[in-house]
C-alpha cells in the first residue's frame, strides 16, 4: 500500500494550499469577468496538461525505439503521466463555461462562417469528444506503465503513438483553434504534441539530474549527453513545425488562416513572439549543440528548467491573443499557481515511489 499510496512531503503539501488559495482568488475575479478568467484557467490549464500528456508520449516513443535516455527519465515520467486524472478533474470549469468561454458556442453568435462548421462545433458534440479524449489518454498511460517491463511494450506502442497523435489533434482543435473558429491548421495538432513532449522532457531532465534522490542512477558525461541531445531534437522539431506553419499561412496570404496570426503580429503579443523564437528555440538549441554543455550537470539541468518555464510563452501565445487584446490579466498567474500547486501534490512522492521500483 506504500507504494500505491506514497506519502506527500511538506513541500507539496504547502504547493497545494497555496494552489487552493490562488484558485479561489480567481474564483472572485471570475464573478466579474468570467470570460477572462475562464481564459486564463483554460491557458494555465493546458500548460500543465503539457508535462503529464506529453509525459506519456515520450514513454510511448522510448518503448518504440528504445535508448538509455528513457531508463534515466523513467521515475520522473511515471510520476507526470500519473498527473492525467487530476487533469481530467480540472478540466470540468472549461467544459462548464464552454459557452461563456468558446465564441462559437455563443447561441447567438452571427458569423455566417460557423453555419457549416455547426457540426463538429457544438456543446454536446464538445463534450462528448473531451470524455472520450480522455478516456483514451488514461487507457494510453495505464496500458503502457503495464507493459514497461514486458516485449508487448513495443506493439502497444506503436499503435498508442497513432492514437496519441490524433487525439492530441482533436484536443488542440477543440482547445485551441476553435477560440477563433474561422481559423484551421494542418499542423497545430502534431506541433501542440510536440510542444507537450518538449515541456515533459524539459521538466523530466531537470529534476532527474538535480534532485538529490536519484537512486543509484549514475550521471556519466555519455548519458548526459544523451539527455541534451533529445532535448535538443525536440527544440528542434518543435521550432521547425512552428516556422512551417507560419510561412504556409504567410505563401497562401487567406483571411481564414491570417485571421489567426494578426492578433500575434499586429499587436504587444508580436514581442512575446520574438521572445518565443530566440529564447525557446534559438538560445536553447545554440547552447544544447556545444557538447561541453550537454555533458555539464548544472549547464544541462539550466537549459532544461528553462524549456519548461518558457513553455508558459508559448501556450499563452496559442490560447490569449485570440481572445484578449491586451497582454496579461491578474487572472492569468493566479490560475497558473493554483493548477500548478494542485499539480505538483504527489508528483514527488510517485517518482520516489518510481525510483524505488527501479527500471
């Protein structure tokens, strides 16, 4: 029962109670501007989505290709894709104010362009597609935590990837293109994808490397460079669909895809923009193509803490200029806080419970 049950430290207990405490601030904001709240909780909320879901991709693809990365960030996936039910729970505000939130549930919205995409765009329709999502996903994590350790790892995996792949795309159509519903993208699903692997691995190497409690995994200048170097594909992936997505829009020039893109280049969000491309993409890839880097614990454990932070950046970047003129609201860190403290309870204590496991 210890091990089903691993015991919280003090640390995460506090991280709660201030994560209750922030939630309930937004919970007052929100009796006066519930639309910006919503917003910010549903910004907060797909950024923690990030390191659990993407968490599970990278256990799926580690059981595919195999590599001594994976056996080393074991503990700390483990414990992220544990995090998927408590996401599942909190996403119940979203799916509540849906029609406070989504333009396109506004019953009396008049945009002529929704009519013919009234199918796929309605609340029942919605909601059934967030329950099944998220029913795939838990089967996805129990499946694969199960089949770790066995030779059926691999054929689980190489259909879940399939599986992961297009419901992330679902999710990031739902959760994200439709807060401007004119606009579609052939790539948000797999760049989203990409974006959550990248914040699980960032999060995964650090606290693997500088948490004091690794067990006797051994931080030789070979594994380390391992680490590094897929942090450094993923940067890479990442920073390459991204600049696809953005010339395609750019070449084709038509309303219904630059409706998405004026926001983020015509306003104060072109500077967050900037931000994105040289302190997401081009400092971190820069540093991680130095070995001497990669092979350093404190240079390694500073790139990767720093990709996860900057992936604030980059959700706010897809889910507020769409919606929301002006930069930030006292909404958007109240909410981050609150989902992060509720988070980050137990994630401590399941990788403990990991590592006691062993590979």
């Amino acid at each position: 029962m210890s091990r089903r049950w691993p015991r919280v430290s003090r640390g995460e207990g506090i991280a709660a109670v201030i994560g209750v405490l922030a939630l309930a601030g937004c919970l007052l904001l929100g009796l006066h501007a519930p639309r910006t709240v919503l917003l910010s909780y549903l910004f907060a909320w797909l950024f923690w989505l990030a390191p659990a879901l993407g968490s599970v991709g990278l256990l799926l693809v580690h059981a595919l290709t195999g590599g001594d990365w994976g056996f080393a960030l074991r503990p700390a996936l483990l414990a992220a894709s544990r995090r998927l039910p408590l996401m599942a729970l909190l996403l119940l505000p979203v799916l509540i104010g849906a029609a406070v939130l989504f333009p396109w549930a506004d019953p009396q919205a008049a945009d002529p362009n929704l009519a013919h995409q009234r199918w796929w765009l309605n609340l029942p329709f919605f909601l059934v597609r967030a329950v099944v999502v998220f029913a795939l996903w838990l089967w996805l994590a129990h499946g694969i935590r199960r089949r770790l350790a066995t030779p059926a790892a691999g054929r689980f995996a190489a259909g879940g990837l399939i599986l992961y792949t297009l419901t992330v795309s679902v999710a990031a159509i739902d959760w994200v293109a439709s807060l401007v519903p004119r606009w579609h993208s052939t790539t948000l699903g797999i760049l989203v994808g990409t974006a959550q692997m990248l914040a699980a691995a960032g999060l995964a190497v650090w606290i693997s490397v500088t948490r004091p409690d690794s067990g006797s995994v051994l931080w030789t200048s070979r594994r380390l460079n391992d680490l590094g170097s897929i942090l450094m594909v993923l940067v890479l992936a990442w920073g390459y669909l991204a600049f696809m997505d953005y010339l395609t829009v750019w070449i084709a020039d038509l309303p219904s895809e630059t409706v998405w893109y004026l926001p983020r280049v015509k306003s104060a969000w072109r500077w967050l923009g900037a931000f994105l491309v040289l302190f997401h993409l081009a400092l971190p890839f820069a540093v991680l193509l130095s070995r001497q880097a990669k092979q350093r614990v404190a240079w390694l454990a500073g790139v990767a803490l720093w990709l996860f932070v900057a992936q604030i950046g980059y959700v706010a970047w897809l889910v507020l200029p769409g919606l929301r003129a002006h930069a930030l609201a006292w909404s958007d860190p109240l909410a981050w806080i609150g989902l992060g403290g509720l988070w980050w309870l137990g994630y401590g204590a399941r990788r403990r419970a990991a590592l006691e496991l062993g590979p």
